[in-house]
C-alpha cells in the first residue's frame, strides 16, 4: 500500500519527564548508533552535541530514538524533513525525518513507533532546515501503547530537534491533509 496523497511540493511533545531520557546508549556491539553512511557527508557535518544526543535518547518502551548522533546542515546546503503529524502531535513538533511517509500507516507506526494515542497521523509538513540547525538522529526506541499494540525498536532514523521553530524554515513549510491507501 502507498500513500495515496504525497505532494507535489518541492521543499522541503515530547513529555518533559525525565523518566524518558537516557544517558546511556542503544549503539550496537560495535559501539555505532548506525552506519555513518546512512547521512550524507556531503549536506550534513557530524557535531559534538553530548546534551542534544542525550535529550533525543529514550529508554526502552517509550518512543524516540535509542541512540542519536548530532549533526547540523552545513552552509551552502539544502535539507528536507517531513512530519506526519495530527491528533495530539503538533505541526511542529521534535520528532521528523529525511524519508517521505511511502508506507500505508500502520507500517508507518511500525517504522517510526508511533502509537495512535500520540499521533493520528493525518497530516503533512514539509520543511526545510536552516543553514546551521542541529539535530539528533538516530534509530527507533520500542515502544509501549497502552491498550493498543506496542513497537518494538526500529531502524528507521527518526530526526529530533530541540527548537523545531528555530531549525526549521517554518515561513515557508507546506502543510496539507494526509490520506493513506486502505
């Protein structure tokens, strides 16, 4: 199944309980949170961000990323991010990324753990970054849903920004309604 409505545009909350945020990594047996080349080097330049790599890392079964690596857009570049977004999640929130929704939604749910209760994901940003904004990335925590089924973890990046107003060109975002293919 295919999103049925993706756009033809061209650009491009979290709880404050400390419970949520972990200090410690989920990086593999070979000590990486992923594989470097999965950013580009070219747009992208990798950052010493100890403070946003740990406020964008969760513990298991809550969500977000279970390790991140911070990086910012270098000068001269241009980067897309898209959100879906609705329900309780806010058109700009911290939690985005680099890939177009391609999935029907509950793959979505799945790739990224999104339980329904947070997000009922009908809706579309598009945004592009600002020259000099910072992000963690990382691959997705698991994540625990109440009554409906939870998510284990994910390699899917998911993108976190601590200032989403103040990374993203928000002026010029495109936002419409999202349908999903039954």
């Amino acid at each position: 199944m295919k999103v049925l409505a993706l756009f033809l545009v061209p650009a491009a909350l979290i709880s404050g309980c400390a419970s949520l945020f972990s200090s410690t990594t989920g990086a593999d047996a070979s000590g990486q949170c992923f594989a470097p080349s999965r950013i580009e080097a070219s747009t992208f330049e990798r950052v010493a961000d100890s403070a946003l790599e740990q406020f964008a890392t969760r513990l298991p079964d809550s969500g977000g990323v279970r390790c991140a690596l911070a990086y910012q857009l270098k000068a001269g570049k241009t980067a897309t991010v898209y959100r879906v977004y609705g329900g309780k999640g806010w058109r700009f929130g911290r939690w985005w990324s680099f890939a177009p929704p391609s999935s029907d939604s509950l793959s979505y749910r799945k790739d990224y753990e999104i339980c329904r209760a947070w997000n009922s994901l009908d809706s579309l940003a598009i945004c592009a970054l600002k020259v000099g904004s910072r992000f963690a990335i990382g691959p997705g925590q698991s994540a625990v849903c109440g009554n409906d089924p939870g998510y284990g973890t994910s390699d899917s990046l998911q993108v976190f920004f601590a200032n989403p107003r103040d990374d993203l060109d928000t002026a010029n975002c495109r936002f419409a309604p999202l349908t999903w293919e039954r």
